[in-house]
C-alpha cells in the first residue's frame, strides 16, 4: 500500500473495486480523495477513467498533464488541480470509476532515481 491509500478513510477504500493494487475510485469519491492528497501534500500524477466491465475494466480517456518544479508544494497544486479539472470534464455515471496515480514526495524523489528520466 503506498503512502497515498494510507492516507484514505475506510469507507473510500471499502466502496472501491480493486485493479491489481489500484484502487477504482467512484467519481465523488475520487474528488474527495484528491482533496485528502493535496491536504496531505501527493502530488495526482495521472487519471484514469474506466467503464467498469463484468470481466474487467474498459478504458474511456485518460489524463494528460505533467509539470516539473523543484518547490512539491507548487508541483501538487498544479498537479492536483489539473486532476481535479480533468474528473470535472470527465465526468460520468453509475458503471464508471477512477484509478488515481499518485505519488508523495519521498515515493517521488525515489521513482525518479530509479528511472533513467
């Protein structure tokens, strides 16, 4: 479990279906799950939107932002406001949910050493 589903209630964890180790997030309780990551400082790096399918997962549209900054105070702000805009405009019904990349500043500054970017 990452830092982020550390931070969430129980009752956002225990109304979501699960993908491999991700959460899928109902709209609301995506919204109010970012409002809980930027509170607590992670950063949204990503959202994904899904029709929840009887044999899985369909994918629907899926976030594109991303934006460097040395100040992670300011990288989550944007970050997390550009995740909140794109559930906004992506809005959708019952059958539907959201899977939140996210990451704090320690899992971050780990990723990126990791990686070769």
């Amino acid at each position: 479990m990452g830092d982020f589903e550390q931070l969430l209630p129980d009752e956002i964890g225990d109304a979501s279906v699960r993908s491999g180790e991700e959460l899928v997030l109902t709209y609301a309780h995506a919204r109010r799950a970012i409002d809980i990551a930027t509170k607590y400082q992670v950063a949204v790096l990503g959202v994904e939107c899904f029709r929840i399918l009887a044999d899985g997962l369909g994918v629907e549209v899926y976030s594109s932002y991303g934006f460097e900054t040395d100040v992670w105070r300011e990288f989550v702000e944007r970050n997390n406001r550009e995740a909140i805009l794109f559930l906004d405009q992506n809005s959708r019904g019952d059958g539907y949910g959201y899977i939140l990349t996210t990451a704090s500043q320690n899992e971050f500054t780990h990723l990126k050493r990791s990686t070769s970017w």
